[in-house]
C-alpha cells in the first residue's frame, strides 16, 4: 500500500470512528471539505501542513496516519449519508 493510500485509509478510520463527517472534520481542521474527500478517495497528495491541520482536529498523532493495516482488513466503510435526526 503506498503512501496516499494509507492516508486515505487511516484518515476514513479515525474519522468514522469518532463519528465526525467529512464537513465537520474539515471545518475543525480549516481544509476545503471537498478536498478532504478527495484525501480519503486518494485522488489529491496531502502537504504537510494539511496532515498537521488533520492531526490536530482529529486529536491523533501524524504516524497513526501511516499505520500499515493488518492484511485482510477490510477497508473502512464511510459513516451513513443525511442529517442526523434532532
């Protein structure tokens, strides 16, 4: 797996796992939300200083980003579309 495709892998995991959408992840970080998508698509490179926007609203280090996934791992599923409910 190369680099863009860890970022984009590791970065959908920590964002689901905390519950956090695209748009919310990327108000807190100060990146375009449709870049951020473009990240977890691995369509766009990732500066540094992006990564370090990422890492600090996610609240993780920027080696959890490179973490190589166990082999088999099924990749991260994106959280459920739509508004949550009030």
């Amino acid at each position: 797996m190369d680099g863009r495709a860890l970022i984009a892998w590791n970065l959908r995991k920590i964002r689901v796992a905390k519950g956090l959408s695209q748009e919310k992840l990327a108000a807190d970080a100060g990146v375009d939300r449709a870049y951020l998508a473009k990240l977890e698509r691995r369509s766009v490179n990732a500066g540094v200083d992006v990564l370090d926007k990422l890492v600090l609203a996610l609240g993780v280090t920027l080696a959890e980003l490179f973490e190589v996934p166990i082999e088999g791992a099924i990749p991260p599923a994106p959280l459920r579309g739509g508004r949550k409910k009030s």
